[in-house]
C-alpha cells in the first residue's frame, strides 16, 4: 500500500468541513474521496478506501451509526470521528472509533493519526513497498 495515495474518505454535511480537509489531505499526498452523508458514502462502497473520518453530528446516519456500518463490512477499517460537541468525547459509543478529534482539532495531530493507522495497516498486510 503507497501510504501517499491511499484514499482516505470524509463524510461531514458541512461542506466547508469537507472542502477544508480535502485540502488536507491532497496537499499532504492522500487521495480524499469526500461525501456530505453516511448514505453517500456507503453507496459508493467502502472498496479502495483505507481511512475513514465522519463527523459524529450529520442527520439520518450520525458517525456512530457510519462507524457501526463501516466496522461490520470492513472490521480492520481505521475509524476516526470528529465532533464539534464536547460533551460527546465521554459518549460510550466513542469507543467504535480508533480515534476522536474535537473541533477544532490539530490538523498536524489528524494526520499523524492518519499515517500512523495506514503504517499499522502496511505492517499487518505484510506490505515492504
């Protein structure tokens, strides 16, 4: 797995979200594939991706309900789920993500994580690329 161009999805309703880690993300080297709800997302398929950040706060499927969907067609898929409610980081559902940022979150930290989790997968999958 090339740790620069793995796909690394984003699900969040607000498109300024969306807009400003797609940008992240491609300038650090990541494909991001963005989408403004859990429903998109799932019905492009989880194939190809290799990272997945949701906002926990969307209507319909919240980022719980994406982390829960996600963990049942793709378990070793890394989770990360933001949130803009501080109250939420002591939420017992928390626990489905490999991760919890708040906003406003440390941009730098975000994608430490994200190389961190790809590296891990890298390992596991047995890949020396």
């Amino acid at each position: 797995m090339n740790l620069t161009k793995a796909v690394v999805a984003v699900v969040d309703d607000d498109p300024r979200m969306l807009e400003s880690l797609q940008d992240l993300l491609e300038s650090s080297g990541y494909t991001a594939r963005t989408c403004a709800s859990a429903a998109a997302l799932l019905e492009g398929g989880l194939g190809g991706i290799a990272v997945l950040i949701a906002d926990i706060g969307m209507p319909e499927m919240d980022g719980f309900g994406l982390a829960q969907r996600s963990r049942q067609l793709q378990p070793d898929l890394p989770v990360f789920l933001i949130t803009g409610r501080h109250e939420l980081a002591d939420d017992k559902r928390v626990r489905i993500a490999n991760r919890l940022f708040r906003k406003p979150f440390d941009v730098t930290e975000l994608l430490a994580a994200v190389d961190d989790s790809l590296r891990s997968r890298k390992m596991e999958d047995g890949d020396d690329d």
